[in-house]
C-alpha cells in the first residue's frame, strides 16, 4: 500500500503541474482584467489540436509544442485587441458574455475542422517506456510532463520577477490605477498578459495530448480544474497557482486509489473547504 501511496503522489505531482500551468495562465488574465477568462478552456483546447496538426505535417514534437504555445497566444491577442479591450470601460457583466461566447466559437470551429471523433498522438520514442524505481514503474512521458510544466513556469517567474516588462504586469495586477497613474501603458499589459496566458493554456494542452488525446469537450474539463486551482490558490495569486495546482494534482491521484469514483468530488470538496475556511484563498490577499 505504501508503494501505490508514493506511485499516486509522484503521478499526482507530474499531473498537478500541469493544473499549475494551466491556471498560472489564468491568474495572469484575472489578475489584470480582473475578470474570469472563460475562454482559457478553449485556448487549452486548441493548443492540442494545433500541436496535433503541427505533428501531422511532419513537425517534432518540441516545434509542436512551441506552435501550441504561439498558436493560442495569436489568437489571444485577436480576442483581447478585438473584443476584451473595446468592453474594458462597459459593464464587467459585458467582458463575461464576450469571453464566454469566445469559447463557444473556438469550440465549434475546432469541431469544424477536426471533427467530434478524439484524436491521439503517441509521444516521442526517447519518451516512450518507463523508468523502475523498484516499487513503481513511472512512465518517461509523465516525467516529461511534469518537468516541462515546471520548467516552462520557472521561465515564466523569472520573466515576472526579473524584467521590466514582469514588473509592469505585477504592477497592473497588484494597483492597476497606481500603475496608470506612473504612466504604464495598461492597455499593453493587458494584450501581453492575455496573450501570455493563453500561450499557457495552448501548452498545457499541447503537452497533455500523447497522455489524454484531444477532444471537443477537453477544453470545459480543464477549465472547471483551472478555476478550482485558482480559488484554491486565491484569486490572481501567480504562486497560490503553483502550490494550489499541485494540491489539486495530488488529491485526484491518491484519492482515486481509495475512493475512485469520488476523486474528482473531492477536489471540489476541497475548494468549498477552503472558501470556508480562508475565502481570499492561500495565497490570496484579497
């Protein structure tokens, strides 16, 4: 029992870096628009697809995962420059509607052009197998996995933390009105910002499609996850992303060995508990 114990929670830190990615992208979208991106799902989504179209032409898997990162975020800066930006002074009410409607159309034009039916890719030979640690056998992909995640955010942190441009964001995030008041142009921050987070959200699904496939509906799944991970974590909370996602991972993956069908409840249990407990979240100040 206590060999599975170790399996699930390594297998449930390589999966919980993929809900901290997933959700450190959406962070950085709440935290400037100060609105909920209900499109961040089907940005995950079409970072899939496109990583599957990329390997399909012919493309190594690392220039697919750049594309379902590029991929997404060219969209993104579409939908911030064309709809987000022109509602930023109308109702909040107005940028939910717009965002929500954006993940229905990316939904159906992804049903249009690769169809209802899944699709699946298989990973790399150097990734295919698994490594023995003598009480588990851990698949090479599913290290991959989780180490790109937490590489991919590393680079993001220090991007955050050690440049100006990051500056400016944890500016906009923090005191939206103090930084436009030092002359930070917001509206700027916004596009990268989006952009950036729904580059994220493209690589996250990217890297989930030789695990979990692609389909239509994979976008509303990991959604419904990101947004536990960021109440657990506490709203626009960059780091509350990062323990929260891990959490969320590691109480999936253990729980599914004691209590199988119950191990996506708890996750939610688990956001409800915290909401009652400490509602700004644990890492949330606000």
């Amino acid at each position: 029992m206590i060999s599975l114990l170790a399996a699930q929670l390594l297998n449930g830190l390589a999966i919980g870096m993929i809900y901290a990615l997933t959700a450190f992208g959406l962070s950085i979208i709440k935290g400037l628009l100060n609105v909920p991106n209900f499109a961040h799902g089907a940005f995950y989504a079409l970072g899939a697809y496109v990583c599957f179209a990329a390997m399909q032409v012919g493309m190594p898997f690392g220039l697919a995962l750049l594309v379902a990162f590029v991929g997404p975020a060219a969209v993104g800066i579409i939908v911030e420059k064309l709809g987000v930006a022109r509602l930023m002074s109308g109702p909040y009410l107005y940028q939910l509607l717009f965002l929500f409607g954006t993940a229905l159309v990316l939904e159906q034009l992804i049903i249009i052009i690769w169809g209802t039916v899944g699709l699946s890719v298989q990973p790399p030979e150097a990734l295919q197998g698994a490594f023995d640690l003598g009480f588990t056998w851990l698949p090479k992909y599913l290290v991959f996995n989780g180490a790109m995640a937490a590489l991919t955010i590393a680079v993001v942190w220090l991007l955050i933390e050690r440049t100006r441009l990051g500056s400016q964001i944890r500016a906009g995030i923090d005191k939206r009105e103090m930084a436009q008041c030092l002359g930070i142009d917001v509206s700027r921050l916004v596009t990268a910002g989006f952009a950036l987070g729904s580059g994220l959200a493209g690589l996250s699904g990217g890297l989930v499609l030789p695990l979990l496939g692609a389909n239509a509906t994979m976008g509303a799944d990991m959604l419904s996850i990101a947004f536990v991970v960021l109440v657990i974590g506490g709203l626009g909370s960059l780091y509350g992303a990062l323990a929260a996602g891990i959490l969320v991972g590691i109480i999936q993956s253990v729980s599914s060995v004691f209590v199988p069908s119950a191990s996506t409840v708890l996750i939610y249990v688990a956001m409800v508990a915290t909401l009652m407990i400490r509602p700004q979240g644990l890492f949330g100040e606000r």
